[in-house]
C-alpha cells in the first residue's frame, strides 16, 4: 500500500480528482449550451491554464528544469493527450449529451489496462478478454439507445470514445515516461502545445471565435481551467506515480457516477432504460478488468525479502513507497 504517512493525502487527492472529472463532461457541456465554439472553448481553456501555471514556474514549486529529455517526454502529452484528445471529445460532445459522455468515459480503464498489459508483456487473460468482450457489448448498448439518435449523435459519441481511448494511452506513457519530472513543468508545457495546436485548428475550422453572451459559459471555462486544467491534472500526474496507471483508473468507477447525477439533476438530461443496461455492462467490463484477483494458495511465491536481496528494491511494493495492482506485497 502506500506509505501510511501519505495515506490519506493520496485519498484526498484521489476524490478532488474523482469529483473535477466527474464534472468535466456537464461543465463542457454547459460552455457549449452556453454559445462557446467547441474547439475555440478548448483552446481557449488550455491556453489560459499555461498561462495561470506559468509564474509557479518561478517559485520553489517549479522544480527543476525539464531538460531536452524531459521536453521530448512531455511534447506527446501535448499533442495527443491535451490537443487531440481535449479537442474531439469538446467537439463531439456538442451532439451527445454530458450523461452519456460520462459513461462512455468511464471506459478508459479497459484501455489503459490493455495497454499496461503489452507494454509489461502480459498476456491477455481469458478473464480480461471476457472484460474487453462486455465492454464492447455495453457500448453497443449505450450506441444503440435512444440517446444516440442520427447520424451526428453517433459521429459525436464515436468521437467522445475515441478521446478517451487516447487519454488511456495516455494514462501508461505517463506511468513509463514523466515520473521524476516536475509535475508543474509538465502541466504547463502540456497545457500550452495543446492548446496553440487547438487554437489553431479552431481558426481553421471554426474562423475567428465568438465570445458568448451567457455568464455561465465563464463560470463553466473558469471551473475548467482551475479546477480540471491545473488541480486535476497536477494530481492526477502525482496520483498516477503513486498508484500506477491501471490502479489509478478505478476512479472510472466513480466519475460516471458522479457526471450523470450533474447532467439529471442541473441539465435535465434523461436516463433511459438502454443507458442504464449499457452502464452496468461497463462497470461489470471495468470490475473484471481491474479487480485484483487473489493469489492461488498453490501459487509459488518469492520467499521474505532480504535486506541484501538485489531485487528486493524493486519487487517488493513497501520497499519502493506504491503499491500497485499487478505487485506482491512482501
């Protein structure tokens, strides 16, 4: 487990997090009900939390510089987990209500497992092919409803996946590449690429952007940039080195939850009967994918951890401060 020292720092950081992205999608969708232009909305938002994030780049909170391997790390978070994926998941929410884009967000983990599975040579399970198969048929589901209806409904719900298929990926680059980099430094420097890459196809697609009338469509884009743009993301990076990405993503269990309730009770958003039967496919995708089984009794295990064993500091999930799914504890 982790430290205890840090037990209930990681707790809180986990529900702060649990709650900004929970809201993410109805705080998008309110900014778009609102008259923001979806990827004006986008860019806007990540070019005004680089900036906020910039002046902590002069203070202790900084860190160390990122270095030219630390640029090269950060450039694809940039490009594919901000700018790609911010961009079409805003775009496609624009057909699709906020309730729905959370449940089809709440199938990140599945992505994110399957690719900390090949990155660390697991094979694939007949337990995790079965997660991947009621996954899919849950999505069908969701799909097939009536809160996908035409053509543009689809385009967008297609859209919104293949966000969050990305942000998956995303998740296991981080786990490899960013860790003893300051999160600070990345936050920013993610923050900015994604959002000149946005601003500019925003000019291109959308022209000139047009600023809405609707006070709440600022309330929403300042929630957006503090809260998701800056607090989330800097734990999320942190949270992510604690946890380890597959562990990290049980938060999809609770983030669909929460964005739902947001889009009945405040957007007057409905739940059919197809959503609700498409929802409990998922969680039961998502509780087969990342539930730790219990090691067989037969097992064969590692005998105690030696103070001299040379692996010890590395298999062993006290010794290195995090615990994560895949590990034995000593």
């Amino acid at each position: 487990m982790v430290r205890p020292a840090r037990r209930w720092v990681v707790a809180g950081a986990f529900g702060i997090v649990a709650v900004v992205w929970g809201t993410t999608t109805f705080s998008i969708k309110v900014g778009l009900i609102s008259g923001w232009q979806p990827l004006w909305f986008c860019a806007v938002r990540l070019l005004l939390a680089a900036a906020a994030v910039t002046p902590l780049l002069l203070t202790r909170l900084g860190g160390s510089p990122l270095g030219a391997q630390g640029r090269r790390a950060v450039v694809p978070l940039g490009v594919f987990g901000i700018a790609l994926n911010f961009g079409i998941t805003v775009w496609g929410q624009q057909y699709v209500g906020a309730g729905l884009a959370s449940l089809i967000a709440g199938t990140q983990p599945v992505t994110t497992t399957l690719l900390a599975r090949y990155s660390m040579g697991r094979p694939i399970t007949a337990r995790f092919a079965s997660s991947l198969g009621l996954g899919v048929v849950g999505l069908a589901v969701i799909f097939g409803g009536d809160s996908v209806v035409g053509g543009m409904a689809l385009l967008g719900a297609l859209a919104v996946l293949a966000g969050v298929t990305i942000y998956g990926a995303i998740f296991v680059y981080i786990n490899k590449n960013i860790g003893g980099l300051s999160v600070v430094r990345v936050v920013a420097t993610q923050n900015l690429i994604g959002g000149m890459l946005v601003a500019m196809s925003a000019q291109v697609f959308e022209g000139l952007p047009v600023l809405p009338s609707d006070p709440n469509g600022y309330l929403a884009l300042s929630y957006l940039v503090v809260a998701g743009s800056i607090l989330a993301l800097v734990l999320a990076v942190w949270l992510i080195g604690q946890l380890g990405a597959p562990r990290f993503s049980l938060m999809s269990f609770i983030t669909p939850i929460i964005g739902v309730t947001f889009s009945v009770l405040w957007l007057d958003e409905s739940v059919d009967t197809t959503l609700v039967v498409g929802a409990l496919l998922v969680a039961a995708a998502l509780a087969l994918s990342l539930w730790p089984r219990k090691p067989s009794v037969t097992e064969p295990g590692p005998g105690p951890a030696s103070a001299t064993d040379p692996q010890a500091s590395t298999t062993c999930a006290s010794r290195s401060g995090r615990s994560r799914w895949w590990q034995r504890p000593c």
